[in-house]
C-alpha cells in the first residue's frame, strides 16, 4: 500500500482578496489492478471507503454519438432522469432522456423536444411540486445555424406530454449557448441562466426566471453579468434555506488568464452582497494568474453553504481540480485542491447530495492518455474522504464529462463512455450509495 499526500501549496489571492492556505489532504491509495492513472510513486485504485458499491451499468447505447450527459433527481418518486446531446447521421443533434430507477433500471428513454431542428447544450432540472422536470437546451432557430435560442420544455414525470411542447425562454437575434436551470421551491419558479454571443460585444451572462407552474415569466431576461472581456460556462445552484442563488462563470481575463467569478441573487433575482471583501453583485471567487475556468458550484442547504468547483492549469502545464467553500452569505471561505496528479483532471461536476454531502467527479488522464471519471466526497465541515474511482479507462476509450446528482440515499454520476477506438460514445452511469451499517437483530 503506498500512502500518497499531495503537496501543500500556497497560493495568494488577486488583489482586493484576502490570502487564503490550501489545504493538502491526504490522500490514501492502493496498488492493483486500476494502476494506470499518472502518478509517479503510487498506483491508484478505489479506496476503501467511498460509496461504489453498484456496477456501472449502460444509459444509453446507439450507434450514434451521445454526449454532454446531466442529470435531474426526482423526490417524489425516487428515479433520476438523465438528459444528453445526441449527435445523428447527417449531423442531426437531438435532446434524449432517459429515466433511470434509483436501483439502476434502465426505464423509458424518448426525446425531448418537440421541434425539428437541431438541439444543443441540455440541462435539466426537477419540480417536486408539479413532479416534473424542466429540459432547457439552445434551439437552431432557423435551421442554419444563424440564430441559436433557449428553449425549454416541461417533461412531466413519466415522460413528455403532447400538451406540453417547447416554448422559447430567449429569442435574442444573437447565439445563445450552454444555458443551465435550478428550481427555487420558495420561488416556485426556475432559474434559466446562459451566455449570449455576440459579435458587436464580448460575451455576456443573461438569466431569466421562469414560472414553474407554466405560465410564463414574471420578467424579461436580464443581465447577469456584462463587460468588456468574455465570459462563459455559466453554473447556478439553488440555497433553499434562503431563497437565494448562486450564479457563477468564468471571464477571460488580461494578464491573468481565466478567472471564476460569482454573484448571490435574490429568488426575485435581485444582486446581493458577496465575496471578501463584501460587495454587492459580483466579485472574485478564483482570481489567481493562473487558469481558473469551467466552474460548477453546489448548494448544501442545511449547511447554509455553497461549494464552487473549477479546473486549474496552476500555470504549470497540467490540469487540477480545486475547489472553494462559500458561506450562505457568499463570503469567501477556504480553498482546497481536490485532486491532482502530474496528469490533467477536467470538467467538475459537482452536487450536495444524500447526508448533505458535496461529491465531486471529474474527468482524470491515465498514463496512456485516456481519461477515467473519479469521485471525490466533501463535507461542509470541510473534510475530505479518499478520491476514488468510479469508471477507468479501456483502451483507446475515454469516460468524460461526468455528471452527479444525488438521491435520497445514493447519488448517480453519467458520462460519455467512449465506444473502443473513440469513434463514438454512449452514455454509462454507475450508482453510489452510502453504506449503512445496521446491528444485526437476533430474535
Ligand atoms: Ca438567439
Ligand atoms: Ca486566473
Ligand atoms: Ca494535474
Ligand atoms: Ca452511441
């Protein structure tokens, strides 16, 4: 058994920011089979304690190619709907979903939209009180290309409605792109959140709530964040303790790279205060030289607290994942790195899930260039279980972009899951539950 600890590092804010540790944790790992991941002294394979118990298990196989998976859990009736970008001969890109049994059963698949043209860019999320899901996704409008918007379409549980079809969220004359959803249960209304693309401007973050109830918006779409440099890969979560969001993306600075920027909104989407010092509207969540790009960011409601995960080159040439803790204020807590290797980890997703946990699953290189989706748990107290495994490699056969949500006992990760050779993909998933120990009543 070889004890891995990943070194400490000390990295100082951007200015107007308070320097902050980061944390090192130790990271247990075992030699065997799973040895292939980049690693100059330690073979890796799952650690002991993490919740993989179930097998990994097919979502969606078809010859052509599926992508970009996300994933909606349902409360009511304990399932999860998976929703993924799939790309048809002819260069035809469709919405699919699939519902997924909380024991892994593969249920109905269907596809989402109910217009022609191409689909892009899915997210998804779920309304206990109606128990249906809102599917948002960018729409080629005309269908050449030269006028993406932001569709959505409620799906009611058990699958799409004919009296429920798509309607447009945002009709700009510009692209639209990567539009994410939350839904606020105070609010009764979801959040829409996406980046506008324009020639005359840099791009720009818009927003627009929308009811949940179907009939419509209680406001026009607004402005999030503008400026003069772009700004992309928007995420947003949900603090039902307050009735409040997070919204956060990345800006392509000067000088300084890629940074993570943030701002709390009220349910009524109203800017308020956040970051340290505290400010109202946006401010700096990863403001480093370094590449800080791609953020995804959880609520953990009962903790009152937000985690925001993000890739980082750490101007070093190789990618990690870090991530930071935000109080329910949006005040800047600690930073820790969530995993790293001499390899490159991409693509965080992240959720608070079954226990008010975050997990964290990111895409991670192996010495033969392929990429496996790990795991990682984190409490809001800030402690950390061992990184593990939750789907390696085959050869020339990558696992990417994973996706997590959690249920009420268990979480489920998807991914693109590379057909041998890479000429196409599927979408794979596995289920991890907690194990709980119960005492053996004897009689
Ligand atoms: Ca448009
Ligand atoms: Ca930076
Ligand atoms: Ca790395
Ligand atoms: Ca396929």
């Amino acid at each position: 058994m070889f004890i891995k600890k990943l070194s400490c590092v000390l990295i100082i804010l951007a200015a107007g920011v308070a320097p902050f540790l980061v944390a090192a944790p130790t990271v247990t790992a075992n030699a065997g089979m799973f040895a292939d991941r980049v690693e100059a002294s330690a073979l890796l394979q799952p650690a002991a304690s993490p919740p993989v118990s179930d097998p990994i298990f097919p979502i969606f196989v078809n010859p052509s190619y599926e992508y970009s998976p996300v994933i909606a859990y349902n409360s009511v009736h304990n399932e999860y709907l998976v929703v993924w970008e799939s790309v048809l001969p002819g260069n035809v890109h469709k919405i699919y979903a699939r519902r997924i049994a909380s024991d892994g059963r593969q249920l109905i698949s269907f596809t989402v939209s109910s217009n022609a043209n191409n689909q892009m860019n899915p997210s998804v999320a779920y309304d206990p009180t109606h128990d249906r899901y809102l599917v948002v996704f960018v729409y080629d409008l005309n269908g050449d290309a030269s006028n993406w918007d932001v569709h959505g379409r409620f799906i009611p549980w058990s699958g799409p409605s004919a009296s429920l079809l798509d309607f447009s969220i945002c009709n700009f004359s510009s692209n639209q792109g990567h539009p994410v959803t939350v839904f606020a249960s105070t609010q009764q209304e979801f959040l829409v959140v996406w980046v506008n693309f324009q020639t005359s401007v840099a791009s720009y973050i818009s927003a627009r709530r929308v009811w949940a109830d179907g009939s419509g918006f209680p406001y026009s779409p607004f402005v999030v964040s503008s400026g003069t440099e772009n700004r992309d890969y928007p995420d947003v979560a949900y603090n039902p303790s307050r009735n409040e969001y997070l919204v956060v993306w990345d800006v392509v600075k000067t000088g300084s790279a890629v940074d993570i920027y943030g701002i709390r909104l009220s349910g009524e989407g109203t800017p308020l205060t956040g970051g340290t010092p505290s400010v109202t509207g946006e401010f700096s969540i990863a403001g480093w030289s370094a590449i800080e790009e791609k953020p995804a960011v959880a609520a953990c409601a009962q903790a009152d607290q937000f985690l925001v995960a993000w890739q980082s080159d750490q101007s070093k040439g190789d990618y990690a994942i870090y991530a930071r803790y935000l109080s329910g204020t949006a005040a800047l807590g600690n930073v820790y790195q969530i995993v790293d290797t001499t390899s490159d980890q991409f693509n965080a997703d992240m959720t608070c899930g079954p226990g008010g946990r975050y997990l964290v699953v990111w895409q991670d290189e192996y010495t033969t260039g392929e990429f496996g989706v790990w795991g990682r748990l984190a409490s809001p107290s800030e402690s950390f279980d061992d990184e593990f495994l939750i789907c390696g490699p085959h050869q020339n056969a990558d696992r990417e972009y994973p996706a997590v949500n959690g249920g009420s006992i268990s979480y489920l990760v998807a991914w693109e899951h590379d057909i041998d050779g890479g000429a196409s993909a599927d979408i794979y998933g596995r289920l991890l539950r907690h194990t709980i120990y119960m005492p053996l009543i004897r009689r």
